[in-house]
C-alpha cells in the first residue's frame, strides 16, 4: 500500500508542476515579468521555508563552511537559471516543446557527475543519453520546419535544464548530500537574495504595485502550488518509494504540462513534440532503471 500511495503523491507533484506553464501565461497577461514572478515565489516559498526551519531546527538557517562551496553557489544559481529560463520558454515557444527540452537535465546531470564524481557512464546510460538527445532533435527540428521554434525560448528551456541539473548536482556532491532539508533551504534562500539584487539594480519591483488583485491570485497560486505544495508531495513519496521510482513518476509532468496547456490555453502540442517527448521520457526511464540496477 505504501508504494502505491508514494507513487500516487510523485504523480500528483507532477500534476501540479504542469500546471506552470499554462499560470505563467496567465501572469504575462496581467503584465507581470517572468523576473517579477520569480521574485514573489521565491520570496513567498522562503518565508515558508524559515518558519519551517525557525520551528524546529533554527541551526538550520546559520550558515556554515559547506555554504562557502562553489558547488553551493552554483546550486542557488542554477535554480534561478532553472526558473527563469523554463518560464521565458514557456512565453516563447509551445509549453509541450518546452518541458520536452527542459527534461533533457537527467542528460545533463550524468554529463556533471562523470566530471565531478568521475562516474563513468555505463552502456544503457550512452543508449538513455542518445536517446533522449534524439528525441529533443525530433522535436526542436520538426518545430522548426512547422515554423513554430523560437531561439529564445529553445536557449530559455535549454538554460533551464542546464541550472537543475547544477541544483541537483549540489544536492548529489555538495552541501545537499549529507543535509539535504538544509541545503534546500540555504539553496532557496540564496536564490531569493541574488534575485532581490538583480530587481533592486534593475528596477523591476514598480511593477508589481500595479498588479490586479486577480494576478496576485495567479502569483500565489504559483508560489505555492507549482512550488512548495509539489516539492513537499515528492519528499512525501520519497519516504514511501526509492527515489528512481518517485523520479519515474513525476515524469508524468510532460504530458500533464500538454494536457494543462490545451485546457487553459487551447494550446495543441505540436505532434514532433509528443514524439520527442516519448522519445526523451524512455530516456529518462533507462537512466533511472540503470541506477536502480547498479545500487
């Protein structure tokens, strides 16, 4: 019962992570930038997370030697590339062609860990990671030729996938890999300071007091249920199943993100998309089955 109940929370994680794309449409029509949109969520999700940390376990929020690593910098970084970049996509091309580009990070992660663990792939890992290129080769070009590519949302989803991928790189052989709830606090709360940087040299905070009260609806429905409520699901599922089998089941995000699109936004994926999108989540499912194999 346990398994099937971690899977079910892994799936309902996906569920509303697909919502995102479809929302942050919803927050472009009411003028908000992706910047400004990032900035409530990670300003929102932070003040969560420090009270959560401030109830029970302070020493949490002191930061520590581990929190002077490059490794934890590029971490905090590479989510706010992994937020800006797939958001900026999502305004620019297709929300199926998107998450087709933006799940290549898997790829991306075995790509760091050999450099930084030294773990060399393995033969079902070359096949995964072929595989999973290829498909985002048939769903970038087959856009291309239907004329519906655009080169900043390709770069915009590509950017995304690259800054998870660091974000879980630092949870794999930084500061996440002995405290993982410690490092995905620090992580979210250096995020949220570099962000409130760029804003305040930018000037993009004028904005956002002239948002509706419907858009802060939209903010907070992004700050919470594609953000904290979802990332609390999969640490949920994590307790009940492995993490390649909770990793397998949030895949589901790709076709629920197409499935959302076409709801709110009448949006029909392109079908180069859907076949690279196969393509990229047999993939995706090869890496996990060969990690499984391997522990």
């Amino acid at each position: 019962m346990g398994y099937y109940t971690g899977l079910l929370l892994g799936i309902a994680a996906a569920l509303l992570w697909g919502t995102s794309g479809p929302f942050m449409r919803l927050a472009d029509a009411f003028g908000i930038s992706v910047v400004q949109v990032n900035l409530v969520r990670f300003t929102l999700s932070a003040m969560v997370l420090f009270t959560i940390a401030l109830l029970t376990d302070p020493g949490i929020l002191k930061p520590s030697r581990r929190e002077k690593s490059p490794l934890f910098w590029l971490g905090a970084c590479g989510m706010l590339m992994s937020a800006l970049g797939l958001n900026m996509a999502f305004l620019n091309i297709s929300v199926g062609l998107a998450m087709v580009i933006y799940y290549s990070a898997p790829c991306w992660v075995m790509i760091g860990s050999w450099l930084l663990g030294r773990d060399r792939p393995g033969r079902l890992e070359i096949i995964a990671f072929s595989l999973a290129v290829a498909g985002i080769w048939v769903a970038v070009g087959g856009a291309g030729a239907m004329g519906t590519l655009d080169i900043v949302g390709f770069a915009g989803a590509l950017t995304g996938a690259i800054g998870y991928a660091l974000y879980v790189l630092n949870g794999h052989y930084g500061t996440g890999r002995d405290a993982p709830f410690r490092s995905f606090v620090q992580t979210y709360m250096l995020a949220m300071i570099i962000l409130w940087g760029v804003c305040l040299i930018w000037g993009d905070l004028d904005g956002l007091l002239d948002v509706p009260i419907r858009g802060w609806l939209v903010l907070g429905y992004l700050a919470f249920a594609t953000s904290l409520i979802p990332f609390g699901l999969l640490i949920l599922a994590l307790g009940k199943v492995s993490g390649s089998v909770a990793s397998i089941a949030t895949m589901c995000e790709v076709p629920f993100s197409m499935m959302w699109a076409w709801l709110i936004c009448s949006e029909i994926p392109e079908k180069v998309a859907i076949i690279g999108g196969a393509m990229v989540m047999l993939g995706i499912a090869i890496l996990g089955f060969e990690r499984r194999c391997c522990k």
